[in-house]
C-alpha cells in the first residue's frame, strides 16, 4: 500500500528514496501551519483581554516563513506551483521535452539561487537579533537555503526522471481533472 501523504501524480519522474523525504517535509508543513493558526489565535486573544505576549508574534513570524518555504519545496517535487505546464501539456515530443527541460531548469537555477543567496544571508543574520528573544536572525533566514536545496534537489530528479521515463504520463491533469491520454 503506497503512503497516503506521498501523492502519486507524476510518480515516473519521481525517486521512491525520496518518498519519505515529501512525507516529512508534508509534515512539517502541517505542523507549521497549525501552529501559526494556533500562535495567531493566542496573539489575538492576549492582546484583546490587554495581556500582549510579545514573544507570540515573533514565535507566529517563524512558524509563517518555515511553512512557507517547507510548502514551496514540497510543491515544486508534487509540481503544484513554479511549474508551467499549460503550454508543455499541449505538445509532445521533441518540442515538449525541450520545454519541460526548459521549464525544470529555470526552477533548478532558482533553487540553485535561493540556496547560495539563502546562504549567504543566513551567514549575515549572525549579526542581526530579533526581538525580544536576541536570538540571531540566522535561525529564521536558515528556511532560504533548505527551502533552495531542496528544490534544486525535486526539479533535479524531475529532469533526469523525465529524461529517463520522458515527462508525459499515462495520465496528465487537465484543468483539474485527470484525462487519460
């Protein structure tokens, strides 16, 4: 039985290694969105009855950006958003591998910048401290370089799948709705 979290969209241009990794990071995502709905909630309560927690913001900032990034990761490996795929659903191919190397490649090389620019501003934010807890910036930053890695990693193992396997599947969605071809 395949893992109900994992979705099986496009499961020829993905590596089952890499299965428990969209597990965890699927996870994750959950949990951050929880607890920022969660730390929202407080904030709004406390500060309503004129005892403001002002740790609560900073705790619901981090929660916002660690989601944030851990769902854009995950999304680009179920290709759910930095994909274009209305023009390459279309064609088939030579055409369509050409543009499905094309659309990939322009998503590795934003990884590939969200990871090395992440970097280097996690480094600087050693410098910088939020508010009130003092801890370094650098803990919140550090979501920028995961988050590019990884999707440097998912559009990587989309592009040699898709070499391997070609990018067309037995099924392609259409419009939201799965078609077969």
């Amino acid at each position: 039985m395949s893992d109900p979290i994992v979705q099986q969209t496009g499961r020829h241009l993905k590596w089952p290694a890499l299965d428990p990794l969209e597990h965890a990071l699927m996870i994750l995502c959950g949990v951050c969105l929880a607890a920022f709905a969660f730390s929202t909630f407080v904030d709004v309560v406390t500060r309503e009855t004129g005892h403001a927690l002002l740790w609560l913001q900073e705790v619901t900032s981090t929660f916002f950006v660690y989601g944030i990034f851990i769902g854009s990761a995950v999304a680009t490996r179920r290709n759910d958003h930095l994909f274009l795929s209305a023009l390459t659903e279309k064609m088939s191919g030579a055409p369509r591998r050409f543009f499905e190397v094309f659309n990939r490649g322009v998503v590795l090389l934003v990884g590939v910048g969200m990871f090395v620019f992440g970097w280097q501003n996690f480094m600087t934010g050693f410098g910088s401290f939020r508010m009130p807890s003092m801890l370094p910036m650098s803990y919140l930053y550090v979501a920028i370089p995961l988050c590019g890695g990884l999707v440097a990693l998912f559009s990587l193992e989309q592009i040699v799948n898709g070499l391997k396997n070609g990018f067309q599947s037995d099924v392609e969605h259409v419009h939201g709705r799965e078609v077969g071809i």
